[in-house]
DNA sequence: CTAGATGTTAAGGT
DNA sequence: CACCTTAACATCTA
C-alpha cells in the first residue's frame, strides 16, 4: 500500500539490505514499469556500480548510485522491495531483479504495474520536474496553510495534492480527516485555524506512527479507521456506521456523526 | 460477472 | 488561466 509510510519503510529496508553491494545484473521480467529506459540500457547503466544512498520525496524513492544519478522507483497502487538469496525463488509479481556480488537479489515487485522504475538525474531535479510539494513529513505549518487554503474543492483533494505537499493519498488522507474530526468534503475556505492545526498535527502523527507500525495495517492501533474500510464496519471512536462517498473518484471512508463539515 | 482497490496523468469541462 | 472531475492504465479479489 505505498504512500509516505510505507516508501519511507521501503527506503529504510534498502539502507538495511542492498547499499554499497556491487550490482552484477539486472532482470527486467515486464519492461512496462520501466519509463524512459531500456531493460538493456538499465542493466548496463547499473552493472558494477553501487547504491550509495537513498532519498524519499513524499512516495516517490530515489537511489544514487553515481553522481548525480538515481535509479528511481515509484511503486502506483500496488507493491515493495523484497531482498532474498539468490538461489531462492523470486517473489511473485517480481517486475525488476539486481543481482548482488554478496549472490542476494532485490526484487521490485508490482502487482499491478502501475508503478514506474527509471534512471534520473539528482533527485531535486526530479522533484523540480514533478512539482512536487514538501514532503508530508517536513513540511512547515506556514506552507501547509498557504497551500490548503489555496484550494477550492475538497480538503481531501488538497491533502492529496502532490505539488502542495506530497506523500499523503487516499488511505492516509481518510485517517488524517478521522483524527482531525473533519468532513472529507469539508471547503478547505470554510476551515478554522484549530481544525488546520489539527489536520496538520494528526497528519504528521498519522504518518510517524504508521512508519513506526512498518505501514502494516494489522498492526495500526484500534482507534484508527483504516481497518475499518468498508461500509458495514464500526467506527472505532463512536460505534456509528461507516459511511462511504466519493471525492474525485476515489473512495472516502468517515464516520458522520465525528466529522462534520 | 461486476465493481472496486493504496497513484498518476491526459483530456475535457467550468 | 486555474482548477475540477473523469477515464484510463493492468491485475486481482470480494
């Protein structure tokens, strides 16, 4: 489920596993992940170099292996990082494999292939490129305000918004809103400075304590809405029905009777 | 069988 | 122009 925590913990499982190891090879098994480079050309940019350090801008995760070159990956809806022995069988879904002197493999894998695996400049030139935001993490108070407020639409599209601030999506945007007993479609004009604070204060929370659960659902605390996706489910703080409703096309998740507009 | 699922982006509308 | 929504991408599951 990659947003902000889960890159962050991808980023975090590389710097434990695949850094400064000499690349022997790389196996694109699908080339439709790949954006702007060849399978041929990837391998032969990589071959004999080494991760020396990785960066994350809001979902998007950026490994240098040169100067001023990344190997970039974004993961879509669906995917992660495995490192595993050589010998042993590649993970399901498995989309590109680098090979490792020490004889591991890391695979990225990505169900659904929306994902995307390139090589790039230095990461500032990338995030200059997307337009994106300060990270959901970093971002100061100031320049939340300023660009929430900016928006007219729903808060929930604003906090989704990646040249704003990046690294929140649907998932985590539904649970900052539940914490911070806002309406999803609430008109980010019409929010007080208390109920930004609080959206901004639950955001950064949100996002640390998911990071510090290793962005695995099953171990969110119960007070959290997340586990309760879904239209027959309870919600944790209240005991009311979950209700669903769309906002640029996606599903948001609330409980009516905490969050109001 | 159908609808929906964590993201991004092109295209069309206001 | 600035901003909004929708559809599409590919695959799997309830």
């Amino acid at each position: 489920m990659p947003e902000l925590p889960d890159v962050e913990y991808y980023r975090r499982y590389l710097e434990s596993t695949a850094m400064r190891k000499k690349i022997k090879s790389v196996e694109v098994q699908n080339a439709k992940v790949l954006e702007g480079v060849s399978a041929k050309k990837l391998a032969k940019v990589l071959k004999n170099k080494k991760f020396t350090s990785t960066h994350r801008r809001g979902k998007n995760l950026f490994v240098s292996f040169a100067k001023d070159k990344c190997l970039y990956m974004h993961f879509g809806m669906t995917g992660e990082l495995k490192y595993f022995k050589g010998d042993e069988k590649e993970p399901d879904h498995a989309r590109v494999l680098f090979g490792f002197s020490n004889g591991y493999r890391l695979a990225f894998m990505n169900q659904r292939l929306l994902g995307k695996v390139s090589v790039t400049g230095p990461a500032d030139e990338v995030i200059a490129e997307k337009d994106l935001g300060p990270d959901a993490l970093e971002i100061s108070y100031e320049d939340f305000k300023k660009g929430i407020k900016g928006k007219i639409g729903a808060v929930k599209s604003a906090l989704m918004d990646q040249s704003i601030l990046s690294g929140v999506g649907n998932i985590y945007a539904d649970e900052i809103l539940f914490h911070a007993r806002i309406h999803p479609k609430t008109t980010p004009k019409k929010l007080s400075g208390n109920a930004l604070k609080r959206i901004y204060r639950n955001m950064k929370k949100i996002l640390e304590k998911a990071i510090e659960k290793k962005a695995d659902p099953d171990k969110f605390p119960r007070t959290w809405i997340i586990p309760a996706r879904g239209e027959k489910e309870k919600c944790p703080r209240c005991g009311g029905g979950i209700k669903r409703i769309k906002i640029s096309g996606r599903s948001s998740y609330f409980c009516p009777r905490c969050q109001k507009k």
